[in-house]
C-alpha cells in the first residue's frame, strides 16, 4: 500500500473517532505512537495529523494534536455559523431521511436517555448529530458542517458537566427525533435554531459562573 493510501486511510480512522467523540479535550493524538498502533511508519500519520488540522477537526500542540482549544470569540464565530448552516441542513435531512437512518436516530437518542455518565451522554449526542448529518445530501453542506465538529466538541465538553445544559441538549435532541418521525423539515429548522441558541445560552453560563476557564 501506498503512503497516500495509508493517509487517507488513517485521515479516515481519527476523523470517524472525532466525529464519534471519542477523543476527549486532554488527550493528545501523538503521531508516533499512532503509527505503531496502526503499523505503519510515521510520515502518512503526520501527513493525515496535519490535514485534519487543516480541516479543523485538530490543532497542533507542543505534545502532539489535540482538539481545538479556542477563544469565546472563536466559539462565538462558530456559532454564528451553526445558526446559519444547520437549521437549513437539518430540515433537508428530516425532509428525506430513510428508515434506516432513523433508526440510527432513535438508537442515539436512547443512548443519551440511558447514558449513566457524562462522557457516555456525550457520545449518544454525538451519534445523534452524526445520524442527523448522514441524512444531509449535499455533500458539501454536509462536510462545512463536519468541519467545525471540533469545535462543537469542544464546547460540549466544556458544558456538558452542567445538569442543566445535559437537559437542555436531551430536551433538544427529543424535539428534533419528534421532527424527523414526522418528515417535518420546517419543525426541524425551528427545532434546531433553538438547539444552538440554547447551546450558546449553556457556554455562555459556563464562562460566567467559572465552569468553563
């Protein structure tokens, strides 16, 4: 196998672990220590590192790569662009979401439901956005949104510690699962616009009161 195929392969192995939340804020992503674990040398894991860095998904730290660790006037630039992005995405995906895809839908949202911890509700939220985004067509709109998903990782490892914003994000993810059973995309835009702004509402409570430093 190539070394550009073993890039796009390993670029495609730690992209689906950060879209899945597996990798937390304090873990470091070190390149030779990835390539023993996937038996290969370190350039094409150095080479995939960079590009998810590129991407968005990593930033590169002294001690390897890690998820983004941004500024509040970042998070407040990403959520300017979730608000305008994923109501519009969401309402195509309720629109033409299949059977199968609900059932991932249904599968997540009863995942965060049962989750006994925080990090196991954190990782249904994450397979519920997953599913939603698998629903969105356009394959472009599709990875914008994908390409920011650090960043929202970030944000909910930061907040989700607060029982609050765990019931706000549940409450959220209910009313958009209710959204998507009835094909309802209108509601689904609605219901979305409200998830982000509550999202927001939870960060931004988390800076006042020094949850989040």
């Amino acid at each position: 196998m190539s070394r550009n195929s073993h890039r796009i392969r390993i670029h495609e192995a730690i992209r689906a672990r950060l879209l899945r939340g597996e990798i937390g804020p304090d873990a470091r992503l070190i390149d030779h220590a990835i390539a023993a674990e996937m038996g290969v040398s370190r350039m094409p894991v150095r080479e995939a590192l960079m590009q998810l860095a590129s991407e968005g998904y990593l930033c590169s730290t002294s001690r390897g790569f890690a998820l983004p660790d941004l500024s509040p006037d970042r998070i407040a630039e990403v959520f300017v662009l979730r608000r305008l992005l994923e109501p519009h995405a969401v309402a195509c995906a309720a629109r033409d979401r299949t059977e199968v895809q609900m059932q991932a839908l249904r599968a997540a949202l009863e995942s965060a439901r049962a989750a006994p911890d925080v990090a196991g509700f954190h990782r249904g939220a994450e397979a519920f956005r997953n599913a939603w985004l698998d629903a969105v067509a356009n394959t472009e709109l599709r990875h914008a949104i994908q390409r920011y998903s650090g960043q929202v990782q970030s944000v909910r490892f930061a907040t989700l510690t607060d029982p609050l914003a765990r019931a706000a994000t549940l409450s959220g993810l209910q009313a958009l699962f209710k959204a998507f059973r009835a094909g309802d995309g209108l509601a689904a835009q609605d219901r979305m616009l409200r998830f982000i702004y509550d999202a927001e509402e939870s960060y931004r409570r988390g800076l006042a009161t020094g949850l989040i430093a």
